[in-house]
C-alpha cells in the first residue's frame, strides 16, 4: 500500500505548530456532552463528529460498514456549541475522520508509560490516499503534563516529551509512535484531538502554521525515569501471571 504523506511528519512523525492563543476563545469544551469511553487513563470523550454522527467514540473500522478513520460524520448539537472548535478542525480544508475533545484525568508517568499504545488509524485506508494522522490542540493550560511518544515502546532512549500548556498545537503519526500523555493535574486536561488526511493542503497548513519538528525535550530526572520503566515491567510481568492463572482455570473449569 502507498499513501501520500507530509514530509515535515514523516521526517520525526510529530510536528510542532505555532501556539494557539487558546485565552482569546470561551471554554467550549465545558458545554459539549460526553461520554465514558475507557482510553489511556480514565478518560471520557466529547465527540464533535463520529462515524455516524451519533454521541459515541468507537473507530471508524468497528462500524457497519467498517471503514477508516475518515469521512467523520458532525454531530448538530455539538457543532452548534463548539463552534471555535469546529473551525480549528475543519481549517485545513482536509477530510476529517473523528473528532473529539478528551478529557484525561491526572495519571502518574509510570502509568503513562504502561498506557502506551499506537492508534490504527489507517485501517482500511485506501490505497493512494493520504495517510492519517492525529492533531492534538491541548484546551486546558497543562504546562507540566506532556505527550510522551515513543519509536519503541520500552526504550527511553527513544522518547519525546512535548509540553501541553493551552494552545500548544501538535500533527503526530499516532500510527507509528508509541503514545499516551502523562498529566500531572491537578484538574482534568482537555484537547481536541482530530484525525486528519494527509496531503497538500495539510501541507500548506502546516506551513501557514510555521510547523517544525526541531524539539528539545525538556529534562526528567534519569532515575525516576528507570524506576517508571521497572514498575512498567513489574506490572507487565504480573499481568501475563493474572492471564495465565486465568486461562488455567477456565481450561480446569471446562474439563
Ligand atoms: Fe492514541
């Protein structure tokens, strides 16, 4: 398969836009309805368009029938309290799969870390199209708490931690990093997260929007760092125990 895709988020996956001068807007995100829809953390989503227009998170692919993560379907009654938000998503003029505002409650850095996932976002995704990628506006000033992503899930030395205060806008290939935020709180963060096609016009956007990918992380203590990586593992091994415990006793059960 061959899709098109940015060369500025190809070269890292991640690239940094302008800050959005987030003060100057209402606080839409306080109006929208949301729901529980369990992610990295514990977390609850308001979705401004879905894949059918229905008040609800689930990809695009587990629908009837399942498709990529494209052609979101806007849900009326959320546009219409969002309106600030609708346009920053729909700006670059490009086709937009889901979008959402996610709220995240404050998490720890080793739970970060055990959080990490890659989304799927290109299944399904035709041939010749643009490949898809996730745009994170963080809504909530959260100067301390960053996205973590990772080219390889268990290695620290791959990491990249990028500040989530109010406005910082991010383009990440949420497909190939390893990725989860770490928000230190204390109240809930709030971002609007959309899926976008990349192309030319996502191109000029970036462009128009002085994107980079030059980036220096800002510091994090080595041995917290290890002590995180060792609780992760610690929790891994434990978990394969539980699933191993528990495949033993269904098989005893079914004998
Ligand atoms: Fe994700």
């Amino acid at each position: 398969m061959s899709y098109l895709k940015s060369s500025l988020v190809t070269d890292r996956g991640f690239v940094v836009l302008d800050r959005y001068d987030q003060s100057a807007d209402p606080q839409e995100w306080t109006d929208l309805e949301y729901v529980d829809w369990k992610s990295s953390g514990d977390t609850r989503f308001a979705p401004l368009a879905s894949a059918s227009g229905q008040i609800e998170a689930n990809g695009f692919w587990n629908h009837t029938p399942p498709r990529a993560d494209r052609d979101g379907v806007w849900i009326d009654a959320q546009v219409a309290k969002a309106p600030r938000l609708t346009a920053r998503a729909t700006e670059p003029g490009v086709n937009v799969g889901r979008c959402r505002v996610i709220e995240l409650q404050p998490n720890e850095y080793a739970t970060t870390l055990y959080n990490l996932h890659q989304d799927d976002n290109n299944r399904l995704n035709p041939d010749g199209a643009g490949w898809i990628v996730r745009v994170f506006m963080n809504l909530s000033d959260d100067p301390d708490s960053f996205i973590i992503l990772r080219e390889d899930r268990f290695d620290p030395k791959t990491e990249i931690r990028i500040p989530l205060p109010a406005g910082a806008q991010i383009i990440v290939d949420t497909q190939r990093f390893w990725h989860a935020v770490w928000h230190r709180g204390p109240d809930p963060r709030y971002c609007l997260i959309t899926s976008w096609e990349s192309g030319p016009a996502l191109d000029a956007y970036i462009a128009a929007h002085h994107g980079t990918n030059e980036h220096t992380n800002p510091p994090l203590d080595q041995a917290f760092m290890d002590e995180a990586q060792a609780d992760v593992h610690r929790r891994f091994a434990e978990r394969s125990v539980s699933i191993a415990e528990q495949a033993r006793a269904d098989r005893a059960a079914s004998e």
